[in-house]
C-alpha cells in the first residue's frame, strides 16, 4: 500500500471515529423537557415548593449549589456533565430529585490546538484565558493561578472598603 492509500485510509478511519465520539456525546447527554440545564460557569435559580433542609449534590464536581431564601437553589455549573440535586424537608421527605446538565456556552467561545495541547478563550467581546477542564495541564494551572488571584483582590476590596491591593497596605 502506498504512503498515499494509507494516508487516505487513516483520514477516512478518524472521520469515522469523530463521528462515532460526536454521537456517543450527544446521546450521553441529551436532555429531556424535565432537564435543568446550566451553562458552565453560570448559575440558575429552582424554586421548590417549600423549605429545604438538606441538599444532597450527585456528583458536586460537576455542579455547586446553595440554598438561598429556604426554598430558593443558585444551581452552578462546575464541569460539563449530568448530575442531579436532591432536596430533603425536615422530615426527610423528598421535595425534588432534579437532574442537572452543565453544557458549554459555545458562542464566542475560541480553542487553540497547539499539537494535543488544548487552550480555551472566552472572546466577548475580547478573548481572555478561560478555565476549562481538559485544557493542557500547564496552560489549565496558569489559568487557575490567575483566577485564584482575582478572587483574592476581588474579596481583599470587598473586605477592606473597595480599595483592593492598597487597602491592605
């Protein structure tokens, strides 16, 4: 078999497997009507009948959740991936088994391929460093580094009357 032959088999092999892992991941999460989907790094509100006295999270890496209000839950998307939050009375009686799918926001969303190394840029309008799971390693600590200190000024400026760095000096 010539270079070429072989070439044209292994592209139409890869074709076959992309569009193989395409279906795999859309029938893996595919959402019903009952679904409460949450876009990665967003959160929404579920409003329960009444007061919940316990949250039990199925899979907490994929979604964070507080309870806001008694019967109010800010639901946060963490990963991409289904989980599901259970909501217990005071009495351990079920309020609400609701499942969770965290999809990505795809608009302006940019990623870089350099080789395996996978880098993600959030681009509204201007495209910044985002942090997302399966990013290349170093590239995804860097990130992370950075929002760590974000967060870090944002709570030393709320903390210390809106001055950020210099408030603390």
């Amino acid at each position: 078999m010539t270079s070429r032959a072989l070439l044209k088999v292994l592209k139409s092999e890869s074709r076959r497997v992309a569009l193989a892992c395409s279906l795999i991941l859309l029938s893996a999460t595919a959402t019903t009507a009952q679904d409460l989907v949450v876009k990665y790094d967003q959160s929404q509100l579920l409003r329960l009948p009444r007061p919940v006295a316990e949250i039990i999270i199925g899979n907490p890496s994929i979604a964070d959740i507080s309870v806001q209000a008694g019967n109010l839950l800010v639901i946060t998307g963490k990963t991409f991936g289904i989980t599901n939050v259970i909501a217990l009375d005071s009495e351990k009686n079920v309020i609400q088994d609701q499942r969770i799918v965290v999809v990505r926001e795809d608009a302006r969303v940019v990623n870089v391929q350099r080789g395996g190394k996978r880098e993600t840029y959030n681009c509204t309008p201007d495209c910044n460093p985002s942090l997302v799971v399966g990013d290349d390693q170093a590239y995804f600590e860097t990130v992370g580094r950075m929002a760590e200190r974000k967060i870090k000024f944002s709570e030393t400026s709320a903390e210390g009357g809106g001055g950020g760095a210099a408030a603390s000096q």
